[in-house]
C-alpha cells in the first residue's frame, strides 16, 4: 500500500498534508499510523519500474529492488480484477493455491465493504525472476488482502444535490468504484432513490445500443465501473435528448468527455493539465457544492443584467416616443416644430437620472426564489416574458401622459411651462421605474429596494431638486419653478408608474407566466465525482 503509491504527506503550519491523490493519500497515512515510515520504506525498496493505473485497467503495477538485489512486483487495485491475476495467496509466513471457495469469500467480504459505502483496494504481490513482458508479469500474483476506506460526504455536497433537484437540475453519479459502494454513497447523497432509478456498471452499459440506451438514458442515475469512453457515450446519449450537459473530471483520459459536454467542469487540486485546458470551467477547491454557487451566481448576474437592460431600455423608449410622436403632433396642432424635451434634458436624463439607478440595479442583491426557479431555455431571449410586459406597458401608459401633459399645459400656459413639467415628471418617473426595477418577480415590499439604490435615487431626487433652484440652471435648462398644483400632478404620475409597476408583477404571477410548468425546461447536468470529491 506504500511502496505501489505515489502519495507524499507534507508538513505545513496548518498540519499534514496529502500530495497526489486523496486515495493513495489514504493508503499513506493508514501505513504512518501503523509504524510504518513511507519515505524509509521507498529509499529502503526504490522502484525501478512500473505500469501505471488507468481506468481501463484498475490497477497499478510497481516492481522494486530488494536489499539481495532480486525484485518483486507489488500490484493494487479494484478487488475483483486483482483477484483474477492472482492464483496464490499468502496466509501467515506461507503461500499456498488460491482455490474457489477462497475467491467467493473474497469476493463477498468485497461487497459486504461495498454495501457499508466503503471504497475497496486489492492488494498482491509477486517475486520475479529474470526478465519478463508486463502481462507475465502481473500474472500468477499472491494476494494479500484488501482494504477499505471511506469518504464520507459534505454536508453542504447533500445539501447541493437537494438543491439540484429542487431547480430542475438532475444529478448524476459516474464513478469507476464498485456498483455496491457507488450505489451506498448515491442513496447518501439523495441521487439514488429506488424506484424508477437504474444502476449500470461500465460492462452493462457496453452490451446496450446506443439507441436503446437513448430511450432509458433519463432513468439511469448512478453508473458504476466505467471507463473514460462510457462518460463519452453517456455525454452524447443526453445531448441527443435535447439537454444541456455538464460533466466532471480530473484524469487525461476524462478530457473528451468533458469537452464533448456543454459545460466542461475540471477540478483545480485533483485535474490534470489537459483536463483544464478541454473544460470551461475550473473547481479549485473540488467541492460539488461550489457547482452549486456558481449557478446561484449566474443567475443572480443574469437577473441583474434583466433589470438594468429594462430600465435603460424602457425609458429611453418612452424620450423616442414622447419626442417623435410630440414633435410631429405640435407641427400640426401648432403649425410650428416644438420639442416636449430639449436636448440639454435629454442629455442630463441619459446622464444623470439614467446612471447612478442604473447601476445600482446591476449590483442588486439576488432574488428570494433565485434557487427555486428551474433553469431557463437556453433559446431564450433576454427579453423574455416577464420582460416584455414591462417593456411593452410601461412605454405605452407612460408616453401618452407625459404628452397629455405637454399638451395641455402648452395649451394653457405656454411652452416653458409645459416643458418644466413634461421634464420634471419624466426624470422622478423613472426614478419609481428604477425602485420597481429592483424585482421582476416579486412586488416592492416583499423585493425592497436595496441600500445602493434608494440611495441612488434619493441622490437624483435631491440633485434635480438643488440644480432648478438655481436661477442660472433653470434659465439653461429652459425651465421655471414648479407650483405647488405641479408637484401634486408629478406626485400623482409617479403613483400611477408605481402602481402600474405593480399591477404587471401581480397580472404576472397570477396568469401563471412565472410557474414551473410554463418555464421549465429539460435542462440537467451531469455531475461525475460525487463518490470521489464530496468531501
């Protein structure tokens, strides 16, 4: 177990560490805690040769140099396939056959471990004489026994894969361990729950089709012994579907499947080189649990991306408006050409209003269903449907009042006075625009308003309130003081812009727009290390 290793323990401030693999980390630090010294024991016995593990094999062979100068070959791996290159056995200080009954009993003590959700280790040994091919050399080997460990799951690892299902993200366990010790850590985790759930191991999934496999391919939950070139198949097998696939992986040989994937994830500690080069996205601390984070905060940046294009978006629509649509109807009532906003309004809007709440809205905090919502289509436009209404309604509510005002005060009072309140109640609009903005989802007092913004609009509020109080400003801007009458009707716009706000999040809601069935789509993923790295 220390010699056909290649683990190290280093000493740091914070303690031991294990170098390599956390396995034959393991297989080390079992051996420390029994006497026995691996550094003494690898300078004692150096290695002269060896045939490494691969996921095909599952196994690895060393040879090493006896202090009399002969050598001896020690093997480790999967149980049952070192129990076929093995014909000896070794029992006290002798070695006698290896017969039947032994092997059953080998092999039942093997799934008893397994079924306990221990990873088990087989280990043998052969002396050699002369030169020999590799194949003879790993045949005819005296076994010595097998051990097992357990890796026993993060909380937060449970916590994640009840999380995915929760979401519409469907977990799956790919792992070369026993079927018994894969299935045991499955039931653990929450990713095996009987019933309609299937259980293949990498021989089984072989002898299937891969049409045949296509059409059972969403019952399969846990795969158990497989190969780099089943996690392929498997990939592929999903993608056929329609769905979006993730994969996990760390070894060389994991590097097609996780670029055949739609999202390759590669573990930062564990993963090769060529792994993170083939993956789209690096886990430095190889927990299951940041896959889960890291969703969290997509969405929470898309939502946020949502609210800050509808803002900007929804306003400037209601300037073209209002500018278009007014400058066109004063040259027919007034037979002269009239803007309802000068460019110097205009100029500080898309500055100054526009700006601060904008972004604000894109540091948000997230959503309070951000992690109960299924994924959305991948097909879908950033202008999805709980954007539209907003993008659609507002504009059109907003744009005719702000005209009906232009008008009926251009009417009454005159053009300064007209463009004072077309101007005023369009710049503390769109600040209730942006309060709103805060939730596409849910109304504002359950969604309130963050710190950031309140304090980005109260800032433009005050700003607006300062600057047309100074005489050479409001001579600038072409405006005058407003009346009281004028700050009870902008007060009175700005109720109705809440209110509407308002009014589409509950029509929303209520019309089911945002329900389970109507958004969700097939989208899962694929999650391969689970048994491995849950720690």
């Amino acid at each position: 177990a220390t010699l056909c290793n290649d683990a190290k323990l280093a000493e740091t401030e914070d303690g031991w560490k294990v170098e390599g693999d956390p396995t034959e980390g393991a297989l080390v630090v079992a051996a420390e805690k029994a006497g026995f010294k691996y550094e003494e024991l690898r300078s004692r016995y150096p290695r002269v040769d060896e045939i490494p593990f691969s996921s095909e094999r599952k196994r690895m062979t060393t040879i090493h140099e006896l202090e009399d100068g002969r050598r001896v070959a020690l093997m480790k791996g999967a149980v049952e396939i070192v129990l076929e290159r093995c014909n000896y056995v070794q029992v006290g200080d002798q070695v006698r056959e290896l017969t039947h009954q032994e092997r059953e009993k080998i092999l039942k003590v093997n799934e008893r471990f397994a079924s306990d959700a221990l990873r088990n280790l087989a280990f043998a040994y052969k002396r050699l004489e002369g030169e020999a091919s590799r194949d003879e050399i790993e045949r005819d080997m005296v076994f010595l026994g097998l051990m097992g460990m357990i890796d026993p799951p993060r909380e937060e690892a449970i916590e994640a894969v009840k999380t995915c299902k929760k979401i519409g993200i469907k977990p799956i366990m790919i792992t070369g361990d026993h079927k018994l010790t894969a299935v045991a850590v499955a039931k653990q985790m929450g990713i095996y729950e009987g019933g309609d759930d299937l259980v293949l191991t990498g021989g089984e999934l072989e002898k299937i089709s891969d049409e045949e496999f296509e059409k059972i391919v969403d019952k399969v939950t846990v795969y158990a012994r497989v190969s780099p070139m089943h996690k392929l198949k498997i990939v592929r097998a999903w993608k056929k579907r329609g769905e979006v696939v993730a994969m996990t992986g760390d070894g060389v040989n994991d590097a097609p499947a996780v670029k055949q994937a739609d999202i390759g994830v590669a573990m930062g500690r564990t993963g090769t080189e060529v792994t993170k080069e083939a993956s789209d996205m690096i886990l430095l601390d190889d927990n299951f649990a940041t896959i889960i984070k890291a969703i969290e905060l997509g969405r929470w940046i898309y939502d946020n991306i949502k609210k800050y294009l509808l803002y900007l978006l929804s306003c400037n629509m209601i300037e073209i408006v209002v500018l278009s649509i007014g400058a066109l109807i004063s040259i027919y009532l007034f037979r002269e050409f009239a803007l309802p906003l000068l460019p110097a309004h205009i100029l500080y809007i898309n500055l100054a209003t526009d700006g601060l709440p904008a972004l604000a809205l894109g540091v948000s905090p997230s959503e309070p269903d951000v992690m109960e919502r299924p994924p959305r289509d991948p097909r879908e436009s950033i202008f999805s449907r709980e954007v539209l209404p907003f993008m659609i309604v507002i504009p059109a509510v907003i744009s005719p009042l702000l005209l009906l005002i232009y008008f009926t005060e251009y009417d009454v009072t005159g053009a300064t006075r007209a463009v004072t309140l077309v101007f005023l109640t369009f710049v503390f609009i769109e600040l209730v625009i942006a309060l709103n903005c805060r939730s596409l989802r849910f109304s504002i007092f359950k969604a309130p308003p963050h710190k950031f913004l309140v304090l980005a609009v109260l800032w433009e509020a005050f700003l607006i309130s300062f600057l047309i109080n100074i005489p050479s400003i409001r001579e600038a801007f072409r405006i005058t003081l407003p009346t009281l009458s004028d700050l009870l009707l902008i007060a009175a716009s700005c109720l109705l812009a809440f209110i509407l706000c308002e009014v589409i999040k509950a029509y929303l809601v209520k019309r089911g727009g945002l329900s389970w069935e109507k958004l969700r789509p097939r989208i899962y993923q694929e999650l391969s290390f689970l048994p491995r790295s849950p720690r």
